[in-house]
C-alpha cells in the first residue's frame, strides 16, 4: 500500500487508506497507530477530522449502503415488471460492488462487534430483504419457476454477487469488465429462475 504524501491528505483520502488497512488487517486488529503510518500523518492529524476508528468505519460502510440503496431509487428499480426491476437491481449491485470494491468488502466482512457494524449489517439485511420482496413479487406474477423458495434463491444470488469481492481485482487485470461480470450474473442467475417460456 503506497502511503500519500502529506501534503496531498484530505478527508478523503484518509478515509480510502482506512479502508484499505482494515481490509488488510481487519476492522478489530487495526489501531490508529496503523491507520497513522499508513496515512503517513499523526494521530491528532486523524483526530482532527474525526473522533476516532469507528467514525472512519461509519463513513466507510455508509458509502458502500448509500451505493446500494440508491439503486433501489433509480427508475429501472422502480418501474416495470418486478422481473425486470429485480434483474435491473442485480445488474446495478454489481456495478456497484465492483465500482466501490474495496468499501463494499469492508461492508461484507463487518461482524457485529461494534454499534457500527450492528448498524451496518441491519441495513444490509433490509436491502437484502428489499430484494427479496421483487424476487417474491416477480413469483407471484408467474415470471419466476414456482418450485424455487424465494428465501433461498435471495441468499444465492447475493452468495454469487457477494463472491466478487473475493475474486475481482480491477488493477491485477482479470479481463472482465463490469458490463461482462453484470451480464454473466444476471444471465447466471434469471435464466435459471425463469419460467420456461
């Protein structure tokens, strides 16, 4: 991890280089003595912007939860079929988790040990739960196969959407881009959740 230079700090870039620690040694074994030589800052420089490492975990999560529960205000979420919307959502996970990979990663690897991470993983089951509720509409329009338990199928779609995270690596060059990784998932997952036509 490259460490900026001190006079190319800000809040924001303070908050991409926690991030990246946390990710790498964990949210409970980072301290700010860490998140300090990585910043290449003092302490009280960090304390100056914020109260501490909870606060940097908050700001993290939040952009992650802020990313995907705005795709559930965008048009395509909100219109047509609940098939349609529900694949449009996936395809928009995606993007998304691909676009804010290492911030999506700290939110999925968040355990609970914190009021932070309590918030956090609420808020992740209710986009999880507000998924649910399209996969469970598109059944009751006919548009899904009746034999799939919509609970189940939520929970391997996100499995799927989720294993990015382990995987993807945009500057390593794994050769797919977003578009590919998008349409692959939704083709993966609705194709066999469909009914036959």
């Amino acid at each position: 991890m490259t460490t900026p230079k001190r006079d190319t700090y800000t809040p924001e870039t303070l908050l991409a280089v926690a991030v990246g620690v946390f990710n790498e040694r964990g949210y409970d074994g980072t301290s700010m003595e860490h998140l300090s030589k990585a910043a290449g800052i003092s302490k009280s420089s960090i304390y100056h912007h914020v109260s501490g490492k909870e606060e940097l975990l908050r700001r993290a999560v939040s952009r992650a939860l802020d990313g995907l529960f705005g795709i559930l205000e965008e048009p395509g979420a909100t219109r047509g079929r609940a098939l349609e919307r529900v694949e449009y959502v996936t395809r928009r996970t995606v993007e998304v988790l691909m676009a804010e990979l290492p911030y999506v990663t700290l939110l999925l690897r968040v355990r609970g040990n914190t009021r932070t991470e309590r918030w956090a993983m609420e808020r992740r089951r209710e986009f999880d739960h507000r998924v649910a509720d399209l996969l469970k509409a598109a059944a009751a329009d006919g548009d899904l196969r009746a034999d799939m338990d919509t609970r189940l199928a939520t929970r391997l779609l996100f499995g799927m959407v989720n294993s990015l995270v382990e995987w993807y690596r945009p500057q390593a060059g794994t050769g797919y881009d977003r578009q590919q990784v998008a349409d692959a998932v939704v083709r993966l997952a609705f194709d066999g959740l469909r009914t036959a036509s």
